[in-house]
C-alpha cells in the first residue's frame, strides 16, 4: 500500500503542474480570441476540473441546489483544491488574496479566468472589490470566496472576514452557502506545509472523498447578519458531514 501512494504521488503531483500549466496556455488562447464572452472560458474550466478529478482520485459528492441566477459563493476552506470543488451552472470567478496573484502556474491561471484580487492594505479595496463584483454579476458571472481568508483543519471554522458580507448586503447580491468536508481530515492544507510536500504525502491516496452541500440562496440588507447566519448554517453543516463521515 505504501508502494501504490508513492507510485500514484510520483505521477500524480507532476500530473497536476503539467496538466494545470497546459490548461492555462490554452485558457489564455481562449481569452484572446473570446475576450468578451465567458462561455467559452467556463467550458474550458469545466473541463479542467473534470480532468483535475480523475487525476487526483477525487470523488465529490455533491448536495442542495445549485443557485437558478449568478451567486456569490461563500465556502469554508480546506485545502487548496477547493475551488475546483464547486459546480456552477454560471460562468464563475474568484475573490482571493492579492499574495496569491503571483503565484506560477495557478497565479496565472485564476487570472486569465478574472479573479478579483484584493488587496487587504489598500484602504480602497472595498470599493474597487465591490464595483468588480457587480460587474461580474451583471455579466452573468458566479463568485467564488473563502471568507476564512486561510484554509483551517476543522472540524470548525474560522471567524468569517466581514468585507464581503458587506458588500453583498450594499449591493443586493445573492449569497449562497457553501459547506465543504473532507472524508480524511488531513487534507486540510495549514500552517507552513509547502504545497509540494504536502500535496506527496496526502494525494497519493486511491480515493479521495469529499462533501459539498450548498445551502439556500438568499439576500441580506444587513452585512452583519448575512456573516452571522452563513457562518452559522455552515458550521452547522460541516459538522454534520464530519459526523457522517466519522461514522461511516
């Protein structure tokens, strides 16, 4: 068994560099020649998370309904594969931390796909934050965001970040929980892991199971209670899936 995770860890994580560095050549000739126009680049990453699945052995299973319009997506963050964890039947994009822009290959890739990178020290970055995610809904775009702003191990969850509560709240967004558990708990990327290290020792495993449950799609005037009631609803459902999960 030991043999099989090394063997499946040796072409799995070069896999997943490769195959993520190959996607995003061929997203940015996506954008280019269909600069206007979010179906072709939503195609596109569905079939990368497909791809990305069936590499990494990871099986989801997924509950509740998807949102019927464009929603912004607030999940608990686990592990860095949790954004290719969530089916949207719109377009999506991303908010995430400005540090991460840079970063190769994934830096890259988000950013051909329009994420919203904020900037946690710029005393403008509300604003700038919610006028870019109006546009994206108007384009008929989701939202994808951790408010935890970090990944954590659980079973509970961080203090939600309030910024984009707030902003949902001004700008009439729709916000739709997210509650995202894994079957084996030390997928949780924390601390100072360094990505290849950790991604060696935790995806060389056959299988690797996970929750997403999606909560009811609703408006807030307040931002906070729409941070009190998301963060309530889903730590109340991941506990539930770690319950599940405990038992099985």
């Amino acid at each position: 068994m030991v043999i099989d995770r090394f063997v499946r860890s040796c072409y799995r994580i070069p896999g997943f560099l490769v195959y993520s560095l190959y996607h995003s050549m061929r997203l940015a000739r996506i954008v280019k020649r269909y600069p206007d126009d979010p179906q072709p680049v939503h195609a596109h990453l569905l079939r990368f998370i497909e791809g990305v699945h069936k590499l990494m052995g990871i099986h989801v299973t997924v509950q509740g309904e998807l949102p019927s319009e464009p929603s912004v997506f607030m999940g608990n963050h686990r592990s860095y594969v949790d954004a290719v964890l969530i089916p949207s039947k719109f377009p999506v994009t991303f908010v995430a931390r400005s540090e991460s822009e840079h970063w190769p290959i994934i830096g890259w890739g988000a950013t051909l796909l329009g994420t919203i990178w904020v900037n946690r020290k710029d005393p403008d970055s509300r604003r700038s934050t919610r006028d870019r995610v109006r546009e994206r809904l108007e384009d008929g775009r989701s939202i994808i965001i951790f408010p935890e702003g970090t990944t954590h191990k659980g079973p509970d969850l961080l203090e939600y970040r309030p910024s984009m509560f707030y902003i949902c709240a001004e700008g009439g967004f729709p916000i739709t929980p997210v509650a995202i558990e894994y079957k084996d708990p030390d997928i949780a990327w924390v601390g100072n892991d360094w990505f290849i290290p950790h991604a060696w020792k935790h995806f060389g495993k056959k299988r690797i199971e996970v929750a997403v449950t999606f909560g009811e799609t609703r408006r807030f005037e307040d931002g906070g209670v729409a941070q009190t009631a998301i963060h309530a609803w889903t730590e109340k459902t991941v506990a539930s899936l770690r319950e599940a999960y405990d038992r099985s």
